[in-house]
C-alpha cells in the first residue's frame, strides 16, 4: 500500500515550459534576468490526511535600469504584481514573494537587484 502510495507522486510530466515561456513576457522594460532557478520541494498535500506530495519553486534574480532610481523599485514591485495577478502562477503557487531588493552599482550606473521566490 504504502509503495503504491509513493508511486503516485513519480513526476510523469511538467509545466516546467509555460514558465520559461511566460517569464521573459512579464519582464517589464529595463529588467533583465541574472539566474532562474527552477526546482521541487517536498511539502504536503491539502488532502485528508496529509500526504508527501513535490512542489514546484522557482526563483528569479536580476536587475532593473532606469535612469530614475525610484522607478527602478517601482519596475521591481509592478514585476511582483504581475506574476501574483497571472492565475496560472498565482493558482500553481502559495506564495510569490519579493526576497531582496537593494541598489547596486554595476559599471558606473545605478541598478536595482531583485530576488523573487515563487513556491
């Protein structure tokens, strides 16, 4: 029982394109991806009771260049917001998160660092 149990969690396929598809459209003007990060966890089902089930995770890092630095931030923040009103990414995750967000210098000029965790 228990190993048929386990059986039905075995990955068969994934929506792992949608997501590489879909996440350099919501990449809004003068932000650029420096790492994707796409994985599973291990959490449990909603069902009654509760059962081992993977999750999909990914994070995205990168920065933001506008010549205005405030509207850097708010290229970061309407780049959040899309991804948490998309209802494919907002039904498939629990949360989508801004992790870090700070001000960097990157050769001479003012950008905004972002990390984004989606699980």
């Amino acid at each position: 029982e228990s190993k048929l149990t386990s059986y039905k969690d075995i990955r068969l396929k994934s929506n792992i394109a949608y997501y590489l598809a879909k996440i350099p459209r919501f990449l809004v003007e003068g932000a650029w991806l420096k790492n994707l990060e796409i994985s599973y966890y291990d959490a449990l089902s909603k069902d009654t009771p509760p059962r081992p089930v993977s999750r999909l995770s990914v994070i995205l890092e990168g920065f933001v260049y506008r010549v205005n630095i405030n509207e850097q931030f708010r290229k970061v923040n309407a780049l959040v917001s899309l991804l948490k009103n998309d209802k494919k990414f907002s039904k498939e995750f629990d949360s989508i998160d801004l992790v870090v967000v700070r001000q960097e210098s990157m050769d001479n000029f003012a950008v905004t660092y972002f990390k984004i965790a989606c699980k």
